[in-house]
C-alpha cells in the first residue's frame, strides 16, 4: 500500500498461555490501517485466528473503553466486547475496504451493540441494497489505497484541530452525548457547543476537500 | 403512486442538518429521529455521503481512545468462542429480541421505514381524518410525547395552518408539497420549530405523502380548528 501509518505504533498481541489456538503471535504484531485491513481479509479468506487475535489485541481494549466512557461497568463491557469482536470475527467478510477504514467498521460494530445493550432501542439504518435507494453518481474507482489515504488525511486532520473542538468531537462520539447533554455537562451555552461541532466538522471537511483536490 | 420508484428520481433539495447526522453517526440520535434520517439517507446520496464521512471520523476519533486494558481471561475467552461462532443460536446479531424488525419487500418506500410499516406504500392502511387528510401510524421504541406517521394530502389540498409546540420533522415519500419555504418533492426535508407559521399545501397532479415526526403536538392556528382533535387523539 502506498501509504502506511508513519507513526511506528507496535502493539505486540500478548501470547496467552494455554490458548486453545495456534495463534502465530510473530505475524500480529503490526498495526497501521492496512495492517488491519489484512488481518480482516486473512480472517475472511482463512478464518485466521492468529490475525482474529490481532486484531482483538488492538480493539478489544478500545472498545472497552468506548463502552465504558458512555457508562457501562467494566465486567459489562468486556461481554459487550466480545460480542461486538464476535460480529468482527462473524461478518468479516461483509467488511467493504473501499468504504470504511476496520477501525471506523468496528467503530460501528460497537456502537450498535452499544445501541442494543443501553439504550433499549433500534438504529434504523439504511440498506445498501434497498431497490429504493437512489444511488450515487458513479465517483473515481475508491479502491482501498485511496480509503488508507482517505484515512491519513483524516487523521491528521483531528490531529489539527483546536483542543476545545476536539473535546467536543470526542464527548459527542465516545460518550454517546447529543449536543444538549453535552452543554448540561461541561456548563457551556448550547449555542457553542454546536458551533464547536460546526466548526469542527467544518474544519475536518476542509481538509478532505484539499486532499481531494 | 405504485410504481413511482420506477420514474426517473431527482436528488433532494432539502436536506439534512450536520447537527443531526453527527448524532446519527455518534449512534446519539433517538429511534424516530434516527428512522427519519435512514429514510432520508436512501433516498440522497449527499448526505449519504456526509453520513459516510462523518462515520470516518467518529472512527479516528475512536480508534484514539485510551485503551481500557482486558481482563487476564479475555483473550482466551474470546478465542474460545470463535469456534462456536458459527452457530446461529448461539448469539443475535443484534443482541436484543425488540431491535429485530423483519425486512419487508418492496421498491417504493424506504427499507427502514417498510420494516416499520410491515409493508410498501401501496398495502398501507390508512385512516381519514377528513379535508383530504389521511394518517397510518407508525409503531416503535419512541420517545414520550413523540408523534410518528405517515401522513398522505391528497392532490391539490391543503393542511390546516398552524405552528408547532416542538418540533416538526417533514420527509416527502411521494408527490410534492408547497409551502413559504418552497416546493418539497420526494426527499426532501423541511424541519419546522414553533416559530414556523405554516400552510402546505400538496402538489396537484398527485398525493402527498410524507414521513412525519413530531415531539409535540401541533397547534392549529387558523379557522379549521375542528382537524385538532385529528392529531391529538393519535
């Protein structure tokens, strides 16, 4: 792939004693967007669980974490991980690389267990495949180096924005918090917390588009 | 209006809100609300596409969270259940009985708002509620106070004036409808506060029908008082 994370993370995927797998840890240990991509097509094509067990390594823990930022104990978190793992594990053959980046997919795995688990209430979502939908006008092949791009791009484009915008971002989609809960919770006027958004968005659009151009 | 899916469709006009979408993508955005908005999203690929982006970055912002580490026993946990995986009684995909809604057939309506309804366009049932108005109600895991029905204005005529104690959510599914703030044709979404002081009226070659969500109930505020009790009884 033409671009790679340049940031080095390394993440090795701890090798567990008696692990009912031959989890071959050596090939796991790397983490950049298309890293991940590989670990979801050897698990589609192989049903490989050394590369399951990758990818567990790395999201597990964040989806704990999400669970737990929006109010879940630790030992209800961990359930809802490895039933959110368990999709990942079950419909990694659905994952479409042209689309999504794995860590925005699994962003969407748990925030619909979440859904379910929490809140009590259905997500309608749209389907691909519904003969009502009006499609898209045919855009430029977005194959999947263009997505790792795409991925770049938006990575560092949060990595530019302003703390406080930030903030916002992250209250909005880690703690499941629309904009007036997050204006109870942090004492701001309504009004700025969606200017913050707004601009935020506003901020991360930008950048899409110039990387576009 | 059968077979309307099968005339060429224009995109819509009017569209919806960022502020709306973030809380789609953040997974914030109550039922109705969210059901209105897949709604819209099969039927304007813009905001599908804004959809889709904002998607991206609740992924990059997630994948930066501080990682919870796991239990001693989770990995084996998980590896231990991979093999069972498979078996499809083991687990729902969705976790909860009250979250699966059957797909139902059809290339008219929207698939969310068809598994809503049990059916397309041509098989609802609708009741009359007088002045060329009717109503089918939509049944869900709604908020207090919240309205959600389609509402079909025949040819030609109007709905009574009035405002809004809360908010109104408009889509159109079928025709058209005009109003102060323009023509809206399949798609499109007119969002009206308690400040908006309206009168549609639908487009004369064919029924209006629309996806409504309201948070409370409307006020009548011209002479045809009597169609109150229409919507206050739902």
């Amino acid at each position: 792939m033409a671009l790679r994370n340049g940031n080095g993370r390394r993440a090795l995927v701890a090798r567990r004693a008696g692990a009912p797998v031959h989890l071959k840890v050596s090939e796991v240990q790397v983490e950049t967007p298309d890293d991940h991509r590989a670990l979801i097509l050897r698990i589609s094509r192989d049903r490989d669980k050394a590369a399951f067990a990758g990818l567990f390594g790395h999201f597990g823990p964040r989806i704990k974490a999400y669970l737990m930022r929006s109010g879940s104990d630790s030992e209800s978190a961990e359930e809802l991980v490895q039933e959110a793992m368990l999709t990942v594990w079950r419909r990694a053959e659905s994952f479409d690389p042209s689309q999504a980046s794995v860590a925005t997919w699994i962003f969407t795995i748990a925030r619909n267990k979440r859904i379910d688990a929490y809140r009590r209430k259905n997500r309608p979502e749209l389907d691909a495949e519904d003969p009502a939908l009006l499609p898209s006008e045919p855009v430029a092949p977005d194959d999947a180096v263009i997505q790792d791009q795409t991925a770049l791009v938006i990575r560092k484009a949060v990595d530019q924005l302003p703390e406080e915008q930030a903030t916002m971002l992250r209250m909005a989609f880690y703690e499941d918090k629309a904009h007036s809960e997050i204006a109870a919770e942090t004492g701001l006027p309504l009004g700025t917390v969606k200017s913050r958004l707004r601009l935020a968005i506003g901020r991360m659009r930008k950048q899409m588009k110039e990387f576009e151009e | 209006m059968n077979g309307s899916a099968h005339r060429v469709m224009t995109a819509p006009q009017h569209h919806i809100s960022d502020e709306w979408l973030l809380d789609y993508a953040s997974g914030a955005l109550d039922e109705a609300a969210s059901l209105f908005v897949a709604t819209h999203l099969t039927y304007c690929p813009e905001c599908r596409a804004r959809a889709q982006e904002l998607e991206a970055f609740g992924g990059e912002i997630f994948d930066r969270i501080e990682p919870a580490p796991l239990s001693a026993s989770a990995m084996d946990a998980m590896m231990a259940r991979l093999d069972v995986a498979n078996d499809a009684d083991l687990i729902s995909d969705t976790g909860v009985d009250m979250a699966i809604r059957p797909a139902v057939e059809g290339d008219v309506l929207p698939a969310p708002l068809r598994s809503y309804l049990g059916c397309d366009l041509d098989q609802v049932v609708w009741q009359k509620r007088g002045g060329g108005v009717s109503v089918a109600e939509i049944d869900g895991y709604f908020e207090q106070g919240q309205q959600v029905y389609l509402l079909k204005v025949d040819a030609g005529r109007a709905v009574p004036q009035h405002t809004h104690g809360g908010n109104e959510m408009v889509m159109v599914l079928a025709g058209s409808y005009q109003d102060e703030n323009g023509t809206f044709a399949k798609g499109d979404v007119e969002i009206a506060d308690g400040a908006v002081d309206h009168q549609p009226i639908a487009g004369s070659q064919e029924d209006c029908v629309c996806l409504v969500v309201t948070d409370a109930p409307l006020r009548f505020t011209g002479s045809a008082g009597w169609l109150l009790n229409m919507f206050v009884k739902m």
